[in-house]
C-alpha cells in the first residue's frame, strides 16, 4: 500500500503532466486552424454522403458562399458537372485511398472556378472511413495562363508558316505580272488582230494586273505583320500624321462624297511612337471609314478626327478618335472584327488583316483601341497613345 | 539622251521565267539584254562582255546578290548594280552593300519603275565614267609623253573605258 502523500504527489504529477499534454494540443489546434483560416486553397470536411462538414475561409473567398449557405450542402452540387466530383469521391471512398482531380467549380455568381482537388478518407480510430478531407486548389489563373501561352505560341508557329508561304508566293505572283505584262506588250502592236480584240486582250491584261496587285497587298501586309523589327520610336505631332495621312489618302477621298471634320486641340500634340507604323494604323482607319460611309451609299458623309488628352489613367495618354457616319458594325461582328481574317467586305476588298494588325500595332506601341458602333449610325475607333 | 540600244543590261536572278520574260520585254523596249540565272554565271559573262547596269537578285542559292555585285564591281568598275530584295531583308542588304549598289528595289518589282531606274543608273554611269576619263586624259596631257606615247596611252584608256 502506497501511503497517502505518495499518491497525492502522483495525482499532481499526472495532472501536470495531463495539462502539459492539453496545452500541447491546443497549441496544435490553434495552429491547424491558423493554417486553415489562412490558407487560400479551399479545405473541406464532408461526411460519407457527401454533406459538407467544414469549410474554410479559402473556400468562402474561392466560391463566393459564406459557410452558413453551404452548411448541409452537397460539395457535388458546387462542381459545374457533379458527377465529375461525385465519382471521384467514389474512387476515395472505395479505394480508401488519396485521389486527385482536376474539377471545376461555379461561383456563386456563375463564373467557372478551375481547381485541382485534393481528396482523402477520414477515418475513425478503428480504421473505420467516416468521411473525405479535401483540398482545393483554384488554378483557374494558371489555367488562362497557360492557354494563352499556348495561343501565343501557336500564332507565333502560324506567323512564321505565313511568313514562308508569303516569300515563296512572291516570286510566282511577280512572274505572272511580268508575263502579262509581256502579253500587253506583244498584243499592243501585232499585226492581224482586229482592234476590238486588241481592246479585249489589253482589258484582260489589265484585270490580270489588278488581281496580282491585290496579292501582293496581301503578302506585304502579312509581312509587314510577321517581320519582327524593332520599333523606330520617336517624338512626333499626332496632327500633323492624321494630316499626313490624310493626304496619302487623297485618291480614294476623291471619288467619295465624304467631308472631313478635324476636331483638334490647340496647337501640336506629342506622342512617342513609331511614324511608319502608326501611319498604317490610321490608313486602315480611314479607309475602313470612308468603306463605311460608302456603303451607306448616302449623300455628305462624315469623318471626324479628333484628337482629346486622357489623364485618367496611371501615365498620360493622348486620345484620338476616328468616327464615321457609315452603316455601322453589327454587334455580331464586333466580337470578331480583331480576328485574323476575318472580314465583313466583299472578296478582293478586304484581307482582314487590317484591324487585327492595327490592334497588335497599338499594343506593341504602349497604347490601347476601343471601339463604339451603333448599326446603321457610325462607328467611333478610340486610340489612346502615351504622351511623349 | 543615249539611245536605248546603247544601254546594256544584265540580268541576274534564280527566277528563270521571271528572267525570262524581263529580258523579253526589255529587249523589245530596244534595250541590250543578257539574262544569267546565277553569280557565278554573271561573273563569267562579266569577264568578257561589258555592261552599264546589272539587275541582281539578293536572294540566291550560291553566291548570293552582294557577293555577285561585288565581284561584278571588281570586273567592270563603273557598272551599276540594281539589287532586287524581298520584303524585311532590305535592312540586312543595306548594310551589307551601301556603297555598292546604285539602287534597292523591292521584290515584287514594277517593270515602270525598273525601266526608270534602269535608265538613272545608265546616266548615272555615263557621267562617272566621263569624268574619270577626263581627268585620265588630262593626266597623259600633261605626262610630258610624245605624240607616239601619247597615242598609245589614249588607245589604251579608250579600251579601258569600252569606248571605239
């Protein structure tokens, strides 16, 4: 028999040793829960019919639900296809192993949430499965990466496809110039050819010239899309280029019944940027403007330039905006004008390189494009450009 | 103004119907044509017949257009060398042969603007030339030769410079 002080020191040395031990595990506890709140994956506890347990703050934040709207929620019910989660807790459950699976999810606003999910078996301590322990993490950022990736990629590979195609189609294209040019010429004064069929074999020459020419403002327009120079940049007066190219444009303004209204700010407007280039953007512009208006088919159309400074941003930009009284752009279109080419004008009008090369243009030169068309009313091309 | 029969052009370039054809319009605008499909055959043709302007393609398997025009120069010093290059490889050509060439067109050409420059490049070529056999003739003047020295040296410059 133990004496009684002996038992009473042994009592106090359990319950030391017992608060030692709680102490321990509420240091655990609080740590876990630490990691938990303050995690951004999604951690979730759910029972063997797959009712929702637990579910931490990452959760809440990644699908836009509070934990009292999911309590007694189904996690099923929160993927975009439940089957794809409920077989893989199946898989979980059966297996009684950790599983892994890419899900996606829906926001409670309805945006799809990409996520690889994590899944585990809870058991009890008699090695009996109670539940599933899950981890979700939201990739959906990475995902959009990595698509992107692969489209740059995959239009740099058809960049450097067209790029050979187009050098290659040159040479043909210039022997069928030249040769038609020689047809011109033989025909011009042989002898036995009556002169109407002089006329017919010259006009035919002629058609033969424009459709080569045609081509080849294609392939230098991919080209000059393809060809990977460096910007010549310099400081230049963004009026005196809308005039500039104004008058580049003169021969195709002429037969249109078209006015041209500049609503400049006072005095020159600096901008760094790259003149050839810009000019090309502006070309493709106004010529789509003056397309437009033509094709309204009405008397006295319309293009404004104007030209308004925008500091609303984090650097400066100047703001040039080409508008027109044409037919307008079809909200259908509008999604897809920037597309390579894709085109609305009739064959041999259009290449449907214009827009999307302005656009990367743009992009390439610091600035930004927007666009504002009502069918049948006009359309307004917004270009912003840094301040130089 | 030189007749344009005066004018002898060689053509350059792997093209061959493209030279083909070329040759036949020019030589139908009275023009002298020879057409070659290679560096290495300009050259040979070069070495025993003289031109005024060649047109030389830049892109060419073998020797390329700067490497022709500068062994076309080292033969026949006043010739003048018309390159022909393709979209985006203008900037490597001018660098490569600024001084060499009188002209860069760029491929597809337009024959009007190929028959203009022909014929700048001519001009251009006779009035180098000119001056260059002025100051040769001047410089046997006052060599201090006799009438019998003086006779051979002309002979011999009038040979130089293809004149009869």
């Amino acid at each position: 028999m133990e004496s009684p002080e002996t038992l009473q020191a042994k009592l106090k040395k359990a319950n030391e040793a017992l608060s030692e031990k709680k102490e321990a595990l509420h240091r655990a506890r609080d740590y876990l829960e630490n990691v938990l709140e303050n995690s951004r994956d999604m951690v979730f506890r759910a029972d063997l019919d797959d009712v929702l347990v637990s579910f931490s703050k990452g959760g809440e934040s990644a699908l836009g639900y509070t934990r009292e709207e999911l309590s007694g929620r189904k996690m099923k019910d929160l993927a975009e296809h439940p089957h794809d989660f409920e077989s893989l807790a199946v898989q979980c459950l059966e297996k009684k192993e950790t599983v892994r699976e890419e899900i996606s999810f829906q926001h409670k606003t309805g945006r799809i949430v990409y996520c690889e999910v994590i899944l585990s078996p809870l058991t009890n301590t008699r090695g009996k499965v109670i539940g599933m322990a899950g981890v979700c993490r939201d990739i959906t950022a990475w995902k959009k990466f990595k698509e992107d990736l692969i489209r740059v990629d995959r239009l740099a590979e058809v960049g450097r496809i067209a790029s050979g195609i187009v050098h290659e189609l040159n040479n043909p294209v210039a022997v069928i110039g030249e040769i038609s040019g020689w047809v011109g010429s033989v025909a011009g004064d042989a002898e036995g050819l009556s002169e109407e069929d002089r006329e017919e074999i010259k006009t035919s020459i002629r058609h033969i010239g424009e459709q080569t020419q045609r081509c080849r403002n294609i392939t230098h327009q991919l080209l000059s899309f393809v060809r990977e120079s460096k910007l010549a940049t310099s400081s230049l007066d963004a009026h005196e280029l809308l005039k500039e190219t104004i008058n580049l444009l003169t021969p195709e303004l002429k037969f249109t019944d078209v006015e041209i209204v500049y609503n400049f700010l006072e005095g020159p407007v600096f901008i760094n940027s790259d003149k050839q280039l810009l000019e090309q953007v502006f070309v493709n512009f106004i010529s789509n403007a003056v397309y437009a208006v033509k094709e309204k088919g009405e008397k006295r159309g319309r293009i404004t330039l104007e030209t308004f400074l925008d500091d609303s941003g984090d650097s400066p930009m100047v703001g040039i905006a080409i508008s027109d009284t044409g037919v307008g752009i079809s909200r259908k279109d509008q999604k897809s004008i920037y597309e390579y080419f894709y085109s609305t004008k009739p064959p041999g009008k259009g290449t449907g390189l214009g827009l999307p090369i302005s656009r990367n243009i743009i992009k390439n030169l610091g600035g930004s494009l927007s666009l504002e068309s009502e069918p049948g009313e006009g359309t307004t091309f917004t270009v912003r450009l840094p301040v130089s | 103004m030189s007749e344009k029969s005066d004018i002898r052009v060689l053509l350059i370039d792997d093209e061959e119907t493209l030279v083909e054809y070329l040759s036949k319009r020019l030589l139908r605008e009275g023009y002298t044509v020879k057409a070659t499909f290679s560096g290495e055959e300009a050259t040979e043709v070069a070495n025993n017949d003289d031109f005024d302007v060649a047109i030389v393609d830049l892109k060419m398997p073998g020797m390329d257009g700067v490497e022709t025009q500068k062994r076309l120069k080292k033969i026949q010093p006043f010739l003048q060398c018309v390159v022909l290059t393709g979209h985006g490889t203008i900037d490597t050509a001018l660098e490569s042969g600024k001084k060499e060439a009188f002209k860069y067109l760029l491929k597809p050409i337009e024959y009007d603007n190929l028959v203009e420059t022909i014929n700048e490049a001519y001009e251009h070529k006779v009035q180098l030339q000119n001056a260059r056999f002025k100051d040769e003739v001047e410089d046997i003047y006052r060599s201090g030769l006799g009438a019998r020295g003086m006779k051979k040296a002309m002979s011999k410059l009038r040979k130089i410079y293809g004149i009869s």
